[in-house]
C-alpha cells in the first residue's frame, strides 16, 4: 500500500490512549495518525461484529438532537447498541427542557450525570463547543449550523479506503453546491491533511468553492486543484465523484437555475463515461442530483456511506471512552482495503 492514511508515523504517545476522555467537536480536535487508526478500527469492528459485540457494556451515551436527523442520530445509536452499551436521548428541541428556557450547559451538565459520552447536534454554529466545554465527559458533534459535521467526514474517508485501499493519490470530483456544503469543505481539509489528492471542483459560478477552501488546497504543496462546470468533461478522469444538490434557493435568477440543474444530475448516461470503478459518494439526503437508476450500479457507494459512518462512530464511541475492542491490535499499520 502506497502512502495511504495508515502510513503515519507513530507518536512517542498511543493514539490510542490519546483519545481517552477526550472531546471531537471537529477533525482538527484529531491527528491525521488518530484518524488512521479510526479506519484501522472501523475495518476490524466491520470483520469482527461478534467480538467487539460487547466492547462497551454498562456505557450509555445520550443523544442530544435539538434538529432532526434521521441517518446521523439513529447511526450513533445503532454504534453504541452494536458495542453492547445503551442509548438515552431526545429528538427535537421541543422534547427537551430548551423549551423551557434550559442553556446548553445546564442540559449537559445534567445529562452528565446519567451517561458516559454525548453526541449532540444543534442548529447553532459553535453548540457543540459550549457543550464540550460545560462537562469533563467526551462530547461528539453530530453536526451543528452549517459549521462542522465531523463524523460525516469519517464516513466519507472509510468509504474511500474501503474501495480504493487509501484516502490519498486519488482524483476526487466535488460537484454541485461547493459554496455552502459543509460536508464538502470538510473533505477537502481534512484530505489536504492527508496530502497527495488532486481535487475537481465542479460548480456553477453561482456556488464556487470559497476562497478560503481554494487557499487551503494551494498550501498543500501535494494537492492541486482546477474549477469547472461541466461534469461530463471530467467525469472520465475521476476515482470519486462526491454529489451534492444543487439548491433553488441559492440562485437570484431562476432562469439560471433552470438551466444548470440538469447538467448536475448523475444519470446512467453521464455514468457511462466514467471509470469502471470509480466511486460515487453522496452525504444524503438526495433529492434528485442522483438519478435513482444508478442505485443500481456497482459504482454507487453512497448507502455504503451510511454503513461506513456507523462504523467509524463505533470506532469513535469506543476510542474517546477508552474501551478496547478485542482482538484489535492498535499498533497494526495496515487498513484491511
């Protein structure tokens, strides 16, 4: 395997025990060598569901969702049961003592009390800091405003290292909303960390990738990048092709927004010109940027996303409450592909 995410050199420290108690409100709360070794993780919890079935028992984790959620919470929650633990929790801001008038901190401060490790997601940039910040026990965001959802972005990079066998020396096409897709922005900094990608930002000029995401890729001297709109001229030299929906509401003029959508939607047409094995990723919910066609072809990876993220937060669940996973050998470099 050449220069893949596994490939970090150790630390004096254990990533391993590094992570104990400790808090991820974003990626950068993680070294690209704890990442390695939550895919290193995630590979073994997918091969060997029986023997990490209780790594957790007796832990509880509360759910703290103040806005819906249907993938992100129930896969949280679904990692905690799959590791033997338990689950408490409410979603929906009106089910909780916020409707009350209760801070963040107050909630957190009194859910400490019952449980061993929270995931909250809120529809206020920085929720998931203040929470963080009120209790000594690990907090995870789930996602908060538009700023940060850092276990999708785990999600993402397992789904590639599980198709390719690395995270790196791939071609990966961003197309659709560059401009406001956090998810997206995510990626890219958390490649850019990991080095060696060449990035295809597909976009109308309406939702260009951010300066700022443009400036991060060009201080990775390992990293390049071009900007173009029309997916069909590069679809073909893709290894990852990464969809989001490209929203009416973001365009002042209709008519531009009528003409450009079609050219955003992944059909079994635009599908033929791509890489036989090339993967196609998506951070749900779709609505119609993927034609519903493709579900059916070997190159759609976007449910095995959904899989991927449970077992990267069954990974993370168990790392930041130190709890080891039988069998598992942490000081193994190599990612099962």
């Amino acid at each position: 395997m050449s220069s893949t995410a596994a490939s970090v050199s150790s630390s004096s420290s254990s990533p391993d025990s590094d992570f104990i108690g400790r808090s991820v409100v974003t990626l950068d709360d993680l070294t690209t060598e704890q990442i390695a070794l939550l895919l290193r993780k995630a590979a073994y919890i997918d091969s060997h569901r029986r023997e990490v079935a209780h790594a957790c028992d007796g832990r509880i984790i509360a759910t703290l969702f103040y806005e819906p959620s249907t993938r992100t919470r129930l896969s949280f929650e679904t990692a905690m049961l799959r590791l033997g633990g338990q689950v408490i929790g409410f979603a929906g801001a009106q089910l909780a003592s916020v409707s009350k008038g209760e801070s963040i901190a107050d909630t957190l401060k009194t859910v400490a009390n019952f449980v061993d490790v929270v995931a909250i997601r809120h529809p206020k940039e920085g929720a998931a800091l203040v929470a963080s910040e009120a209790v000594d026990i690990p907090v995870i965001n789930a996602g908060d405003g538009g700023h940060m959802h850092p276990t999708q972005t785990l999600a993402d990079l397992c789904t590639m290292q599980s198709r390719f066998g690395r995270i790196n020396d791939l071609t990966i096409g961003l197309c659709g909303d560059l401009t406001f897709g956090r998810t997206v922005h995510s990626l890219i900094e958390t490649l850019c960390r990991f080095g060696n990608v060449n990035f295809v930002l597909i976009s109308p000029d309406e939702l260009k990738t951010p300066r700022y995401v443009i400036d991060r890729i060009r201080e990775t001297p390992s990293c390049s990048y071009v900007e173009v709109k029309d997916l069909v001229s590069v679809i073909g030299d893709l290894d990852v092709l990464y969809m989001t929906r490209v929203q009416k509401e973001r365009f002042f003029n209709e008519d531009d927004y009528l003409r450009l959508r079609d050219t955003y939607i992944l059909n079994e047409d635009k599908l033929r010109l791509a890489r036989k094995d090339m993967a196609v990723l998506h951070p749900l919910p779709r609505v119609n940027e993927i034609s519903v066609e493709v579900d059916a072809d070997p190159r759609a990876a976007y449910f095995e996303q959904v899989k991927n993220g449970m077992l990267m937060r069954m990974a993370l669940e168990s790392s930041v409450l130190g709890d080891d996973l039988p069998g598992f050998d942490p000081n193994k470099k190599e990612v099962a592909a």
